[in-house]
C-alpha cells in the first residue's frame, strides 16, 4: 500500500490517499497507475501526472487478481460508417489495418473507456456527434462492458 496526494477532478475528496498499485496502462495521451483504492473501497485508474506526492509505502493484503475489470478482455470490432463512399470506406480500412472490412482490438474492460475516447465513441459507444468514419459492429456485445456515464 502506497500513501499518496492525489489532485481528483471527478470528486472533492481528501488528497491523501492509500492505493494498492498493481499495473500501468497508457489511454494514447496518459499514464494511468491502476490500483486498489482504500478510499473508495474498489480498483480505480489514477493519472500519473494528478500524483502530487508518493510517501509512505506498507504491506498490503490486496490480491490483483481480485481486479476483474482488469483481467477482463473486450473484444471491439470495428467497420467504417455504412454511409461512407466506397473510397472513403477504402481509406477507413487502409487507416485502421481493416481486414475483409473489419478489424478486431482487444481491450482491457478497465481501459474500455480511454480506448472509445481515443477513437472517437462516446462513453455509450455511438460515434462521437460529427464522426463518421467508424462504427462498432458488435456494439450489442460489449454493452455490459461499457462504463456508466457517473463511473467513467
């Protein structure tokens, strides 16, 4: 367990908190340090660049198995927008590494919500409003995964 001060921009709450880190991931634009958060009682991304300080470090009972949102892999396939011209179509599946118009990524449930960001869905994974290149084929399969609005 790491004691740490931590400037959050999603709540008010204390800046000190004790996190129990266990993986790093990168969202494209972030650092993120994944971690048991004693405070809130459950795992949680925090951004490396919000950690103002890191102190004290103790022994921790925290097992990062129990992470499921980390273990857990989302299967995000991807087609380009039906309404595109053929040609457009074309260079959406040059962009993306498309095959037979498709191209499959695997993601951690965990980092589900940076990766829709960074390829333009909102958090409910429809197309972010004046895009149009891409489209999520399977959108009804990884609508369990998908964080709530509040969560992300």
């Amino acid at each position: 367990m790491l004691e740490i001060r931590y400037q959050s921009i999603a709540r008010d709450e204390e800046p000190t908190r004790y996190i129990s880190p266990h993986a790093f991931g990168y969202d494209g634009v972030r650092w993120h340090v994944r971690a048991y958060c004693h405070l809130r009682k459950g795992f949680r991304d925090f951004v490396f660049g919000r950690i103002l300080s890191a102190g004290r470090l103790m022994a921790t009972i925290i097992d990062p198995a129990d992470d499921r949102e980390w273990s857990t892999y989302v299967k995000i396939v991807l087609t380009p927008d039906a309404s595109l011209t053929s040609e457009q179509r074309r260079g959406v599946e040059i962009d993306y590494g498309m095959s037979g118009g498709k191209v499959t990524i695997d993601c951690r449930q965990a980092m589900l919500f940076y990766t829709l960001r960074t390829l333009n869905f909102e958090v409910n994974g429809l197309p972010r409003k004046g895009e149009r290149q891409l489209v999520i084929a399977n959108l009804k399969d990884i609508k369990p995964f998908l964080p709530n609005p509040g969560q992300a």
